[in-house]
C-alpha cells in the first residue's frame, strides 16, 4: 500500500491550500449526504438513496488530481463523485427531488446525475454500466489529442462484471487515459466481499500488464498522491492504470437498509467511524501539522453547512417540470 | 378466478412467490435458486426470506454481480441435471443475460434436436412507478415474448403467480417469469394445498357483456379499477388475463372480443412494437368482423421511464385514462 510522503515540513502554500481544499470538499459531501438522509426518511425525496458517507476521501481525492475538463463516470453511490468533480448542491438537490431545475431536469434522479460542464459522462444505476463509458471518453482524448483523462469509479461489485475485463484489455492494448478507481467498501449490497470475488483485487488489473496499486481510502491525501501520479502518467500517454481503494460506507447500502447485523456487525460500523472517519482523520493531521486549527475547521463547516441549507431550500421549493418535459430529450 | 374447494388463505404476492419455491425445493433437491443477495438478505424486496434458512447456502446461492454468468452457468446446470431458479434483481438486468437467453437457452432444444434441454426458471421484475428512474423501472418482457424458445409468463395475483412458479419449476423448457415490484404486498385467496396452472391458459379476471380489456400482470389491476368506474356509469367490461405472453391462449381473448365486441389490450412495456402490439394483431386478424371499431392499445409511452414523480406518473396507464378511453369506445363521452 502506498503511504504518504512526509514532505509535510517543506509544505508549500499551495499545498496547504490543497489540503484545505479537500477539507472542504469533503465536508461538503458529508452535510450533503446528511441531508440527504433526513430529506429522504421524511420522505421528502422519492426513489432510492445510496449515500457516500465514509468514503469522501476516494471522490474528493481522486478529483483534486483531475482538472474541471477530464471526465469522470459514477455509479449509484455517486453523489460524492459529482460534487468533488464540481456539481453544485443546489442543482444536485433539485435533481434528487425531481425538480426542473435539477442537472438533469428531474428526469434522472439521485441515480443518473450528469452534468457536461465538470466533465462528469454521468452516474450509472447498472453495476458497471459506466466502465466501457469512461474507456471510450479515454478513447476520444487520444483520438482527438486533447489531453483529458477519465476517471472511472465503480464498488468492487462491478468486478464480477465481465464487462470490466473487456475494458480493461483493451485500454491496456491502446494505451489510454483512463484510471480504474475500485472502491472497496468491503460489501456489496448485503454481502461481504469474500463472498463474491475470488483471488487478488490488483491482479486482475495486472494480468493485462496495467500498473495497480492499493491505497488508504480513508486518507485523503493518500488518494490524491496516488490519483494524481496516475493522472500525470495517463495524460503523457503511459496509458491506464487501476487504483484500489480502500474504504467503508458508513450507512446501509440505501438509506432503508437499517438492520444491517446478518450482514455486518455494529461493532465492525462502530469502529471504522471511530478510528477511519476519512474527515477526522484529516482533520486530525491538518491540525498535528499546524497547516489549520480546531477554528478554522469549525469556521468551514459553518460556511459549508449554510450553504447546503441554502441549496437544500432552493430544492424544496423549485417547481417540478411541466407534464411536456415527459417526451422531450429522447432523441438528441 | 377459479374457485376451490379446499382451504384457502390470504397471502401476499410476495409470499406466494416464496411458498412456490419453498414448496419446489421440498419436493425436488434439484431445485436450486442463484442470484445477488438471495440469500441471507432474502433479495432487496425481501421475497426469498427465510429460504437459505431451510435449504441453506447449497441451494440458496449468493452469486456475485454477474448477471450474464450465473444465468449462463444456469443454463449449463440445467441441461445437466439441476433445475436452477436464475434471480435477476431488477427486470432492467436482463440485458446483460441475453446472450445467453436468447442465443443459448432459447435455441439449444431445437439446435440440438431435441437432444438437450434447459428446464431453467429465470425469476425478474417488471414495473414502474417506485420513482427508480430509467435503469429500474422497465417492462422487458416482450423481448423475451419475441424468441422462439422461451416461454414467458406474467401472473397478476398471489393465487397465479404461485401456481404458475410451481408449473414453471416442473417445465422441461426455459421458462421467463416476470414478477410485478409494486404487486409483492398485494394480497390475495391461494389455497393451502398443491396446485399448479398450466402456461397458456388465459384467466377471466371479470366477466362483461359491453367492452374487453385484455391486461397483463400490473395492467390487470388497472383494468379492474377501469371496470369498477365504468360499472357506476352502466358499463360492463371483461378483463382477460392471459397470463402467459407465450404460449399464447388466443381463443379465450378472441372469444371474449366477438362476445363484447370492443377490446383494449394494455401492457406496461413500452407501446410501441411491444406485447400491445401482438394482442392487437391477433384481435384484428381473428375477431375483426365482430369488432365495433378498432381495437385499442395502451402501454408504456416511448420514453425512458423519468425519476421527477410528476412526469412517471404520466408515462403509465392508469384506471383513470382507461376509464375514460373506454366510455369514448362505447359512445358515452
Ligand atoms: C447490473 C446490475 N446488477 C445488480 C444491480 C443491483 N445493485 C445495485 S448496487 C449493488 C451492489 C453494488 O456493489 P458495489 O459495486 O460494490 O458498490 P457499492 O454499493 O458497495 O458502492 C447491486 C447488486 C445493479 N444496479 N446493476
């Protein structure tokens, strides 16, 4: 598993501000995702609801290492993804709630946000679904020469998708810029990954000849070392690469999932919230390390939790589309 | 329905369902389920609960998320000596198993010369309106009705799904059984004892002099609503529940038309070039003399089923728009 290095002595201004940045971003994942769960349960939000909570650290680094034009894909579990790639809650609100004004004009929902303009391909409700969708956007960055890399986070469910392998064989055999992002949370839907993946996560990346490597998902600077090494390599034509990581989701695989015990124990919960909490771990360091203290951290947390309030009122009281939206937007 | 002599009680869908199963594997150690999560978490809808309990991880097998393998792997195991019920989560996923339904399963009776057979169960869903969004909310089961090979079969209460799943787990052919999401609570009459329902045989679900809508799985309950309302304004209709796409019982459908004289065919797949379609056809063709007017079709509109609530709720047929499509048809607007 690769570590961070310790350059934290030499820190450069734009490091810390980095560092403060990733701060942010995933505070803001995490009231997001807050108040998603309590707009849900007071079934002010329709459908289904995957939260990111416990994973912050793999969006948020992942995505600092990119810039505003690469692309990413997501998953169900994608609300995080969209937001460290540049969506903005409001409009992300407004689409959970399937209003006009959502990035989707409430046509996709919680589980197919996209938005052109931070680059994000979309979120996808089949497992693997978007995995051949991030290779072609790879394969057009070569074809075209403009130097965009795609980013492609799917669960380690999607490895039980044949699809993944097609994929993966063939940007290996044309070099393309794409980064394999598997989020190991451990489980599926309601089963542990022992149970559903046989050998080694990284070899199966390797056996076509793909650079792979395992970081901590729950250290945000970690993931963004890691992330941003493979982003340099993939943009200079070095080809694809796999990063594993390691993470936990906080919460149910939905928000209705709530007595998890036959698949996972509390203590299990209880101590990755206590000891891997991807904020405190973070914000543990950034205060160590002098680079914040406990008030500055508090004064970011205020200004993020105002602004989802804000966000979360512009969506509760935005209109729904008009009945005509319904058979608009089938055909391009 | 048909009535019984015997004891009935009031189950849910879902558990219908789960009692076939439950009763298939007691009978027959060949019968196998495989799927995501069938296990420990009994499926998302919680419909296999209580099964790996009783027949265990041997017979209730959690796959991984690779829907085109373990229905492939299903196949093989059924030519070979097993009768594997295949669980696809979400009717959506059955586009990653079709290669091996429609080139494989389909095809290896006939290919082989009726030397190898798949007597295979694949259990989905079909359905909109839980505000799932596109890649959750299809009804896929005219695909499957398409290929020659497959039979496929939409129950519309617990009483039929039960037997029905019972029958399908006994056939010698790969059979497609498509489950509504929003009918696993109804609840309905089955009786305690062994029964099965023949594939093929249509269900009268009301009988009626004036108007026929032929509806499948979910529809029948929007046909039954669409009856109530025009029984308050003096008209009577039929409901015909065919139950099966294929095999199709066509003389009880085309019976019904000639006596009413004016028939509604709805499905929840998409309108165009679905199950409508091949209902409409057969009512043209076979009953077009004794037709008032055109028969008249109402499915999924052709779009992508949208999240918002207010534009899904406008993509489905409703008791509402029947009703009033139906008073126009028999010249009551
Ligand atoms: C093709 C397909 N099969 C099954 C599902 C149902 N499903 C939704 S999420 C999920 C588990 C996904 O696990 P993983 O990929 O590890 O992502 P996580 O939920 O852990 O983030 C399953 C089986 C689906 N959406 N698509």
């Amino acid at each position: 598993m690769s570590t961070v290095s310790s350059r934290t002595e030499t820190a450069s201004h734009a490091d810390v501000e980095l560092w403060i940045r990733m701060y942010r971003q995933m505070t803001a994942i995490r009231l997001f995702e807050e108040r998603v769960n309590e707009l849900y349960t007071r079934a002010l939000m329709p459908g289904l609801a995957h939260l990111y909570i416990g994973e912050e650290a793999v969006a948020v680094g992942v995505c600092e290492a990119l810039r505003r034009e690469d692309y990413i894909t997501s998953t169900h579990r994608g609300h995080g993804h969209c937001l460290a790639k540049g969506a903005s809650p409001d409009r992300m609100f407004a689409e959970l709630l399937g209003k006009a004004a959502g990035y989707c004009k409430g046509k996709g929902g919680s589980m197919h946000i996209a938005d052109p303009s931070t680059g994000n391909l979309g979120a996808n409700a089949i497992v693997a679904g978007s995995v051949p969708i991030a290779t072609g956007a790879a394969f057009s960055s070569k074809y075209l020469g403009n130097g965009r890399v795609a980013a492609c986070f799917f669960g380690e469910g999607a490895l039980g998708q044949g699809v993944v392998y097609e994929e993966m064989n063939l940007a290996q055999l044309w070099k393309l810029p794409v980064i394999y992002v598997c989020e190991n949370n451990l489980y599926t839907e309601y089963t542990h990954v022992s149970e559903t993946l046989a050998g080694d996560i990284l070899a199966r990346a390797k056996s076509v000849g793909m650079a792979a490597e395992t970081v901590d998902g729950q250290n945000v600077r970690a993931v963004h070392e890691a992330a941003a090494k493979l982003v340099e390599r993939a943009r200079a034509g070095e080809g694809p690469s796999f990063l594993c990581c390691n993470t936990y989701r906080f919460h149910g695989h939905h928000v209705g999932d709530i007595n998890r015990e036959y698949y996972r124990s509390k203590r299990e919960e209880q101590d990755w919230k206590k000891e891997r909490d991807p904020l405190a771990v973070h914000a543990a360091w950034l205060v160590a390390q002098k680079h914040a203290d406990a008030a500055q951290l508090e004064q970011i947390e205020a200004e993020v939790k105002a602004e989802i309030a804000k966000a979360v009122e512009f969506a509760i009281n935005a209109p729904y589309p008009n009945q005509e939206e319904v058979d608009r937007d089938v055909y391009a | 329905m048909s009535t019984h002599e015997v004891v009935t009680r009031e189950i849910t869908f879902a558990e219908a369902i789960r009692e076939a199963l439950a009763e298939e594997m007691r009978r027959d150690s060949r019968v196998c389920i495989l799927g995501e999560d069938v296990a420990e978490a009994g499926t998302p809808f919680k419909v296999l609960s209580g099964l790996v309990e009783e027949f265990g991880t041997g017979r209730v097998i959690d796959t991984p998320i690779s829907e085109a393998g373990f229905t492939g792997l299903g196949v093989g195991a059924a030519m070979t000596g097993i009768r594997p019920v295949v669980d696809i989560m979400f009717g959506d996923f059955i586009t990653l198993t079709m290669d091996q339904m429609v080139n494989q399963a389909a095809k290896i009776h006939y290919m082989s010369g009726g030397r190898w057979k798949v007597p295979m169960v694949m259990r989905t869903t079909l359905g909109a309106a839980r505000r799932s969004a596109a890649q959750h909310s299809q009804s896929l089961h005219a695909w499957f009705s398409h290929v020659p090979g497959l039979k496929v079969v939409l129950p519309s209460t617990p009483y039929d799904a039960k037997g029905l799943l019972k029958e399908a787990i006994r056939h010698e052919n790969p059979v497609v059984f498509f489950e509504d999401k929003m009918m696993y609570k109804m609840k309905g009459p089955v009786p305690a004892e062994d029964y099965t329902i023949p594939l093929g045989v249509a269900d009268v679900k009301r009988a009626g002099e004036d108007i026929t809508f032929v509806a499948t799985s979910s529809m029948v309950q929007v046909a039954l609503g669409a009856a109530d309302l025009l029984a308050e304004i003096g008209i009577s209709a039929e409901v015909v529940d065919p139950r099966t796409t294929w095999p199709l019982d066509e003389q009880t459908i085309v019976e019904s038309v000639k006596k009413t004289s004016r028939a509604v065919v709805l499905d929840e797949g998409y309108e165009r070039y679905g199950v409508t379609a091949e209902l409409a056809a057969l009512i043209a063709e076979r009953a077009f003399y004794d037709l008032d007017g055109p028969v008249r079709r109402m499915g999924a509109m052709h779009v992508p089923i949208p999240f918002s609530p207010p534009l899904e709720d406008a993509t489905i047929p409703t008791p509402q728009k029947l009703f009033e499509l139906a008073r126009e048809m028999c010249g009551r607007s």
